[in-house]
C-alpha cells in the first residue's frame, strides 16, 4: 500500500549538513562586532566573492555549531510536520478496471494461445507470459452460461488437449466433430449409454507395486458416499487387504489380456469360507501360487491374503461380504463390457499420440445428472490421469508436459475426485497442467471440502463470475471486489427567526458492489478476477461470434456417439511414427515392455502396398497373442479342474505344513536334472571337429547327422515372429548355410533381421563389383 509519508532521505540531509557549515564558516567570516547591516551585506559580498580566502576566527567554530543547531531544527520540524495522508484512498483504494487493461499484461499476440474469460478479456496460458497458474474458478448458477459462455469457447480455440466433464453428453454431442476435424483424437467414457461407450481398463496403467495400492484405495474412497457414517476402520482395512490380494494376483499372474475389474469379480466369487474347513478355491489358488512362485510367501498377493484371511470365519465371512457388497455394481454386462479392455490411451495425453508431442487429445466423461451410482468410474479415471500425467513429467521429460493438459471440470461438486485434489492443484502448474474448476455456487464447494475450500479458490489466479442467487456467494463475490472511497455530501437547513444552512464535505468507503447489488447484476455482464489486477466487469463472451464457431456445422445436435477407434483400424492399414514417437517405443521397448518394432529401409517400404501393411498388422496381432499367452505364469497351470479338485486339497493340508522344506527339495531335483541335461548335451555336440573337417557346432540331431533349417525350426522354441523371419531369409534367397549361423531362439528377431540385411547388401556390393569387372 502506498502512502504520502516521506520518510528521511539520508544522503539529502547530509548534503545540507556540509552546507550548513559552509554557510556559517563564510557568514562568520563576513561578520563584524558593531557593523551595521548595509556594511554586513557589503561584507558578505565580498566573502561570496571569495569563498576560499582564510577567514578563520575566534568565532568560526561557534558559528559552525550555531548553524548546524539551526539545520537540525528545520529538518526535524519538517519531517515532524509530514502526516500519513492518503487522498483518495482513506477507506479503500479498489477500483473496476478496464479490459484493456488487462490485455496489455496478460494476452499472447498468438490468438489461439489466450484463454477467453469475457468478450474482450484474454489470458495467454503461456505463464511465462502472465507469471500466473492457468487454473480458472467459475461461478455461475444454472442458465448462467459455464458451458456456452466458458467452456464452448474455450475448446474451439483448439490450444490444448482436454478432459471434459459432460453432464448429460451436451458439450460431446457440439463438440466432438469440430475437434475431429482441427486434428484432436476425441474419446469418451460414456455413462450415461454405456454400451456407446469407449472401454477403460485401470490395470493398463499399472508400473509398480505402489500403483495397486492407489488404485484399490481409490476404488474404496469413490465407492463410499461423502456423508457416511465412519465404520470401524478394522473392516475397512481388512476390505482394503483381500482386494489388494485380488489384484496383485490379476495384475502379476494373469495374461495381459485378462487383467481387468472382470477378473478380479471372477476371484472373488471363488472366495467364501465353508462350515467344513475346507479351503475354497480361492485358497487353493492361493496356496499354490505360494509353492510355486520363486516369492513363496512373499509374493504380494500371497501376503495381503494370508493377512486378511487369518480372523476366525465370520469375521472372514464378513470382509467377503463387504468386498462383494462394495464391487456389486461391476455386476453387470454393460460395465463388465466397460472395463474390459482400454481404449483412452490416457498415457498420450500430454505427450501426443505416439509421444509425437504435437497431436492433442480429447476426452469426454459423460455422467448422468439424475444418478451417481457410476460416478465413481470416472474418479478412478481421474486418479490414474493424474497419476499418469505427473509420471510421464517427473520422470519422462523432467519438467512440463510438451502438450498443455486442460482439466474441464463442469459440475465439479458432482464428480468423484482425487483424494489428495488440493495437493495436486497447487502443484500442477509445473507440469503443464491446469484446471478450470466450474459450480454453481460458494455453498457447494464448501459442503464439499468443508475445511480446505479456501485452497481450492486460493490456487486459482483466475476467478469468473457470471451471476446467481445464491446468498453466501454474494457476500463472496462483494468481499473480493474490496472497498473504495468516495466523497460524501452532508447538507443541513435550521428553520426559525434565526435560521442557517450549512454545506458538508467528507470521505466515505463502500464495497464496490453490496451483495444486493451482487444479487442484481445484469445476466449479460460477468466479473472477471485475475490475481494482482483489478478487477474487470464485461459482458460475457458471445459464442456465435467465435472464428471457428462456423466449424461446428451440423456436428451440433448430432447425440449419437459411436466409440472411438484409431484411424489404422478404420482406414489406413499402418501408422508412421515421427522421430518422437520413435524413441519414445524405443526407450519403452528396452525397458522390457511388450513391444514389437519393424524397421524398414527406404526402398522396402516403397515396394510395400496397403495389401502387404494389412498382412503384416494381422501377423503382429497374432505374434502379440502369442507373446501374451506365454506371459502367463506357470502358477496358472496349477488351477484344478473339478477331476483333480480332491487331491489338491489334501496336497494343500500337507502343503502349508512344509512349504520351505518343499520348495528346498524342488531346487535340489532342478539342479540334478540341470545336470543330467549338461551330460546328454555334451554326449551329442563335441568341440572336436569331424574327419571331414566341417565345423561340429552346426545343429545335429541325436543320430549325428546335420539338421537342415526346417527341421531345426520344427524342434526348436521360435517365437512367430522369428519363423516369419526364417522364411523371409529363404524367401530372399539367403544361403541356409548362412541362415544356420544365426537360427537361434536365443537370437531376437532385429539381429535375425539385421544379419540377412547384412548379408543381402554385402551380396549386392559383390554383384555390382563382378559386373563392372
């Protein structure tokens, strides 16, 4: 706040000090006892005249002091006289500012990079521009116009990509195809026509051990109502265990094509405790995964069921009730067909399709209104989003997302967020993400987050308000408006024999707006809010005047929604990756995820038609199901069947007695048959070359005789890949002398590729060199 109060300047009063000494030096130099005043003036002319002539005296030092005394009066009664006047501002300096203003601040001279908040007010959601967070409050009651005046405009300037809450499916249904159109991939998680829906599968999305005990906690947080009364947390947290054992099992010992919610309902169901003692199936399968797996009983799934299944049986009894209670909304055919599988890609966000860093995506959650029973579906999604989003920042590009993320979270107060939201509000603006936070009133957000709203409100730099009538969110808005002063008029008239009149004038403060003015503004104005600026009254922002508003079409009003499903499997048979998608798969690819990547040479790819892409998507396709199915984890091949059921209970009596002693005696019988193998091995391949002089490490088989290629193929443990790749070597006329050289299971399918393309240029070379010859 500033004042008119000047406070001492230092250097300036230390500069007069030196005057104040010149001067009495040179008027006791010019002063003489009984001189009369004209002769004085004479006098001190000539002193003036010249200042550096020697007119020390008995009394220049008096004089010196005598001045300095003066000096310190003066400059002390002036600094006294100073009051803390602020004209003007004496009750509030708050003022409504101009668009303009704001403009010149905060606008990014490239249109499509601004936010629009009114019909003239622009925010670049550069911050490097605004050194602002790009979060936005909105407030408007129902008809105010938060998706046609705040949210339509918004996604038409196309700047980044978007995760749109959609109550009812309005905003997908006027939307969806302009963004097809400006390049976005559009996908949708559709509660309100499931069977409309994209799929959406939390396990894809799984890194790490820490990752399941998110999303379990997750699940339990969403699927229990806000307003519950606190159960025993013992049920809770043995709730908490059993799932977790749940689904650490699908995620580690299922095939990737089976780890999904579904698998997990079907565990589950195998989960009871009988009168008998007996062990259900469940047990059974657990405690074979226990002997079997290198883990033992320290596999993650192992140890959280042995935790929650150690109480007596109904206390059991009753943590599978409350589990199958909590999941039995999963129990049907249209959110089984849901979370089957993954269609969201929720990875690519803010990395681009392919991590090609350009492609925007947009993802539309449609919810009902009426209902919230699902609503928890789209909380876990927000959750694993987040999750995802910050791995892919943190840990991939260390720093912001090189695709800006834009949360639109429309009904905010009816979704089932995060958590830890407040955390991540405050935190995102490093990583390129931003949320625009709409409701209709302050009563919402404070029912909603009762002891930390003001950290919501308090991380946003940007707060809308388009109107309503709710009577806290008046006083709201009236507080942060502020107060300014104002002249105030006073007049008064005495009537009598003697009758006066007088005339007044003062100061006053009043809030810019009263809440009943609040109440009263007009429906076509909004204020807008930005962190260290005054704020802004403007009308709201008329949509039909947008540039690209035109580019909506006849998309509008179109309520079908058909699931998105990418452009190679519509159309183009095969999709080219950019430099960026390349290393991107590459680095995913060493790290040992499933990833099959074809490189081809120029002129290769030019001989290639849709005819040989399409065949060669359909071989990958079958390779990937092979690769999946030899994922799945020995353990699996233990399941009983209802033939061999009996005997497995009673191996499982004996069994948990002495698993140590067990899996002991299991590693001695492996390492005696190691052994023996080594034997015959070495029985059937000797290091002595042959009499006729031929290398021995060619493949044989247990006669002695050489193995051709089809024979070593046929016996040897080829992925399909690596036989695609034998047979193209024959096809291309590669010697099978050659081909044996490498005929390896051991060998991948690149060294494989890389060898024949070694062996086809060097023959090339040779023939080109023969020929000039």
């Amino acid at each position: 706040m500033q004042t008119n109060k000047k406070k001492p300047n230092i250097p300036m009063i230390i500069v007069g000090a030196i005057l104040a000494v010149i001067a009495g030096y040179l008027v006791n130099g010019a002063w003489k006892q009984g001189m009369e005043f004209s002769a004085f003036i004479s006098s001190l002319n000539d002193v003036l005249s010249n200042p550096l002539r020697d007119y020390f005296n008995r009394t220049t030092f008096k004089a010196i002091v005598a001045a300095l005394f003066t000096y310190s009066i003066i400059v002390i009664m002036y600094y006294t006289s100073q009051y803390n006047m602020m004209p003007g501002k004496e009750y509030g300096s708050a003022r409504l500012a101009h668009p303009m203003e704001l403009n010149r601040v905060l606008s990014d001279p490239e249109i499509d990079n601004n936010r629009i908040l009114s019909q003239k007010v622009r925010m670049s959601i550069n911050s490097a521009i605004t050194s602002l967070n790009n979060n936005v409050f909105v407030i408007g009651g129902s008809g105010a116009g938060k998706s046609y005046r705040i949210v339509m405009p918004n996604v038409l300037q196309g700047n980044s990509s978007m995760i749109l809450t959609d109550p009812k499916g309005e905003l997908y249904r006027k939307m969806s195809g302009y963004l097809k159109k400006m390049g976005y991939v559009v996908k949708c998680i559709n509660l309100l026509e499931m069977e409309k829906s994209d799929c959406y599968n939390p396990f894809v999305y799984i890194r790490k051990e820490s990752d399941v005990v998110k999303l379990v906690t997750a699940l339990m947080t969403n699927t229990t109502p806000k307003n519950s009364a606190p159960n025993d947390p013992f049920w809770d947290k043995s709730e908490g265990m059993l799932l977790q054992a749940l689904f650490y099992y699908v995620w580690l010992e299922k095939p990737p094509a089976e780890r999904n919610m579904n698998a997990v309902l079907d565990l589950l169901l195998k989960a009871e405790v009988t009168d008998k003692d007996s062990p259900s199936e469940l047990d059974i399968r657990m405690a074979t995964l226990e002997a079997k797996s290198p883990l033992g009983k320290n596999h993650p799934a192992v140890k959280q069921y042995n935790k929650c299944m150690r109480g007596a049986g109904d206390t059991v009894r009753s943590i599978i009730i409350s589990a199958n209670a909590r999941l039995a909304k999963l129990e049907n055919d249209e959110v089984k067909r849901l979370l089957s599988k993954d269609d969201l890609n929720i990875d690519e966000l803010g990395i681009g399709v392919n991590g090609d860093g350009v492609t925007k995506t947009a993802l539309f959650c449609i919810i009902p209104d009426s209902d919230k029973s699902y609503n928890f579906i789209v909380g876990l999604l927000y959750t694993q989003i987040f999750q995802e989003l910050y791995f892919q920042a943190d840990f991939v590009y260390d720093g912001p997302l090189p695709v800006p993320v834009t949360f639109m979270l429309d009904e905010f107060c009816n979704v089932a967020l995060p958590e830890d939201f407040t955390s991540l509000i405050s935190t995102m603006r490093s990583r390129n993400i931003s949320s625009v936070i709409i409701i209709q009133n302050m009563a919402q957000i404070k029912a909603l987050f009762k002891d930390t709203w003001e950290n919501i409100t308090g991380n946003c730099d940007t707060t809308i308000y388009l109107g309503g009538n709710e009577a806290s969110t008046h006083e709201y808005i009236s507080k942060l408006l502020g107060k300014m002063t104002i002249d105030k008029k006073s007049t008064g008239l005495s009537k009598g024999r003697q009758g006066s009149s007088s005339q007044n004038m003062d100061v006053i403060g009043r809030e810019i707006m009263t809440p009943d003015e609040v109440r009263m503004m007009d429906n076509k104005k909004c204020l807008v809010f930005v962190k260290g600026h005054n704020p802004v009254m403007d009308d709201k922002y008329d949509t039909q005047k947008h540039p690209r508003y035109e580019l909506l079409g006849d998309d509008e009003g179109n309520a079908a929604f058909v699931p998105y499903l990418p452009d190679h499997l519509l159309d183009k048979p095969y999709n080219i990756l950019t430099e960026a998608g390349m290393k991107r798969f590459t680095s995913l690819q060493e790290k040992g995820e499933n990833i099959y990547i074809d490189r081809l040479e120029y002129n290769e790819f030019m001989l290639l038609d849709d005819e040989d892409f399409r065949r060669n998507l359909m071989e990958n396709a079958e390779a990937q199901k092979v690769r999946d199915e030899g994922e799945v984890d020995t353990s699996l091949h233990y399941v009983p069947d209802e033939e061999t059921e009996q005997s497995l209970v009673a191996e499982l009596l004996e069994f948990k007695k002495q698993v140590d002693a067990d899996r002991g005696k299991q590693d001695g019988r492996q390492k005696d048959s190691d052994d023996d193998n080594n034997t015959d091995n070495d029985g059937v391949l000797g290091d002595d070359p042959g009499e006729d002089g031929e290398d021995n490490n060619k493949p044989s088989d247990d006669s002695g005789n050489s193995m051709t290629l089809q024979k070593v193929m046929e016996i040897s443990d080829f992925t399909l890949e690596q036989k695609k790749e034998l047979e193209r070597a024959v096809k291309d006329g590669v010697p099978e002398e050659y081909i044996m050289t490498y005929a390896d299971p051991e060998n991948s399918v690149i060294k494989m590729m890389t060898l024949r393309r070694q062996y086809q240029m060097n023959a090339n070379t040779n023939s080109r060199n023969d020929q000039k010859k």
